[in-house]
C-alpha cells in the first residue's frame, strides 16, 4: 500500500506570496492532519480534516488554512508569506482522528 | 496547556551502549505514539501505547507506558551506530482527536 504523498518536496517563495501544499493520505485513510516543523518549535499541529471537515485546529493565525476533498486528498494555504513560515510541513493521515498517524515525507518551504 | 517534556534532547553514545528517552506530562494521555526521524524526511512510526502499564518490544527497543498514563520511556540495548535519527513522542490528550502533542525530541548520535 502506497504511504503518504506531499507535493511539492521543495518550495522556494518571497515574503508577501502565498503557497498551497497537497498531501494524498494512504488509501482507505479519512483523516489529515498538517504540522509544523521548526528547529526551534518543534513539531505543532496546524489543523485535522475529517471527511471533508475541519475537525481541530492549532494555534496558528488565519493565514495558514487548509481544506479536504471527497478523495480525502488535503491541500494546506498559507498567505502573505513571512519569513518565520520558513518550515518543513508534514501531513499526517490516519483512518479516522483516534486512530495513529503515518507522516508523509514533508514539503520544506523556504520564504525568502 | 497540555505539555509534553522529553528527555534528554541530545544523547552521543558509543555502539553497544544502552540509553533512555524519557517522556512526561502532567495529563494523562488517551494514547502514546513514539517515531523516528531522518533529517529531511517525515518521522515514521515506530509503536503506539494505549493502555497503562503497557510494554512493547521492538528488536532491541522497548517501550513502556506509565501506570497512571502520563509517561512513557523508550530503551534502547546495546545501540548501533543504524540507531542514530531524532526520536520524538507524541502524545493524544483526550477531547482532541487528531491532533498529537510532540516533546521535544531527543537527537540521538551512536558512534562507531
């Protein structure tokens, strides 16, 4: 069975620019979930999608936002860049949310 | 705020030493993850613990989940220099389905 797919694996962006991230959870899988991950944060969680859903949401400003698909395929948003979202983010899917995750490789986005 | 510290954050060892990687927080957990993570690439899931007092073995590590569920630790035999990578717990409190909470990480370097 395929495991987790992000699109892209690289991406290079200016300050004030915005961004979409695609993730294909393992097939069978409903539930997503994006984090963030810094070296001086850590990972934090973004948000879940659950069937089309938001389901749980981090602590993140209204620039980063998500949505999922009937395919349960998600795509991550973030707008008007800044430089501290320079990160690696990874999505997470599952089969439903109180089921364990399975990460996918990341997207490392570099905000110039 | 749900917490979750884990120590020590780095560790250098040398082959054929043990160690321990500590995991606590001060609310219990309705679920335990531990995974593994190469640089650049998402963290792959090595065990999850569900239910209190729970130990589980995998090759040379073991994992154990606290009585009251609020920690949990991995201990690694006789470690291999193929050991080396980031471990991270991460935790699900209960009321948030799909969002793991993640310590800190512990880098773990084993020498030749």
């Amino acid at each position: 069975k395929a495991g987790v797919t992000q699109t892209p694996r690289y991406l290079i962006k200016t300050r004030g620019q915005q961004v979409t991230l695609s993730c294909s959870p393992i097939s069978g899988h409903r539930s997503v979930s994006w984090y963030q991950q810094t070296p001086g944060q850590g990972l934090q969680f973004l948000f879940e999608y659950f069937s089309e859903t938001q389901r749980n949401k981090g602590n993140f400003p209204g620039r980063f936002s998500g949505r999922q698909f009937s395919n349960s395929r998600s795509e991550m948003n973030v707008s008007t860049l800044e430089l501290g979202d320079s990160a690696l983010y990874l999505c997470a899917s599952s089969l439903s949310s109180y089921n364990e995750q399975f990460f996918g490789p990341g997207t490392r986005l570099t905000v110039l | 705020t749900q917490l979750l510290e884990q120590s020590p954050q780095f560790l250098s060892i040398q082959e054929g030493e043990n160690l321990t990687v500590y995991c606590n927080s001060s609310s219990v957990f309705s679920s335990l993850q531990w995974y593994r993570q190469e640089p650049g690439e998402g963290p792959v899931l090595l065990v999850t613990v569900v239910t209190g007092g729970e130990v589980k073995k995998l090759k040379r590590l073991t994992f154990q989940f606290g009585d009251a569920r609020k920690d949990s630790s991995l201990h690694i035999t006789a470690a291999q220099p193929g050991d080396t990578g980031l471990y991270l717990c991460a935790g699900v409190f209960s009321g948030n389905t799909g969002k793991l909470i993640f310590g800190q990480g512990t880098t773990l370097q084993v020498k030749p």
